[in-house]
C-alpha cells in the first residue's frame, strides 16, 4: 500500500482593507467608433462590469442596410457579383459563410473603451493583502482572497 501525502491547506490572509472604501465616481470611456460608454453590471447574479452606450446598447451592428431588411436580396445580389467576376464579392462571399457556419456575427462589434473621458481619479483605491483593491459592483474586493467589502456610503 503506497503512503499518500496529504498537502497542507494553506491558510487564506486575513483580509484587512486600508483606505477609502466609498464607490468610485462614474467613469465615461469612447469606443473606437465613436460611441460614448458607461460602466453597468455585466449581469444579475454577475458580479463584474459591462460597457454600454449611453442608450444601453452593449453592441452595434455594421451590417449594410439591405443585408439587415432583406438578406435573401443581399446574397442573391453578392452572388451576381461573383458570377461577374468581382473577386471582392467572393472574398466578403467567403468570409461571412465561414462566420456564419463558425457562428460568428461578422458586422456587429462588442463595445469597449479605447479611452477614458473622464479625469483621473484624484484618491487611490484602498488597499487590501498589500494589493490595491479592484471596485466591482457590489464593493471592492480583495484581489488575493476574492472577498467582497462593500461600499460605504458617500456622504454629502
């Protein structure tokens, strides 16, 4: 019978913030195509961040106009292009029916910040097992042990 070693349960630190734990002020970022984003909770039982448009809309759709109101019309005339000889119908031709096979969604595009428009923030974020805490939307949270303080509330 071979001896099993049995590994030591490692102690979790003692979580102990240090600093201001109110909520950050809302931030403003601006996707590459223009659109001004906010930050919402990516889910109800999600505990991380989302980017939305200010309309709410977490994605935009780039497809042409004929492909969205009619897409049989809009094949069928990339596929006369084809038949013509336009190697760059054949190339769009290609590379959408392998997304669409894939199930990709070529011309829609996720939002996500390429930068920030609101000023940098004046106060650090607290402190916590010697890590600087990350602000998710139910308080910070320690990075080391993932445990959740949350936010104080913000007088004034």
């Amino acid at each position: 019978m071979s001896k099993r070693r049995v590994r030591p349960a490692q102690q979790q630190p003692e979580c102990q913030p240090r600093g201001d734990l109110r909520p950050l002020p809302e931030q403003r970022y601006v996707c590459r195509c223009g659109e001004e984003l906010r930050l919402v909770r990516a889910g109800p039982r999600i505990n991380d961040w989302a980017h939305v448009t200010l309309s709410g809309q977490r994605y935009r759709d780039d497809r042409p106009a004929l492909l969205r109101e009619d897409p049989a019309r809009w094949w069928a005339q990339l596929r006369q292009r084809m038949a013509a000889g336009d190697m760059r119908a054949a190339q769009l031709y290609s590379t959408l029916t392998a997304a669409e096979i894939l199930g990709g969604s070529p011309g829609r595009h996720y939002h996500h910040p390429e930068k920030t428009l609101t000023p940098p923030l004046e106060q650090p974020p607290p402190f916590c097992c010697e890590q600087p805490m990350w602000a998710s939307p139910d308080g910070w949270a320690c990075r080391v042990t993932r445990r959740v303080f949350p936010y104080t509330p913000t007088t004034g």
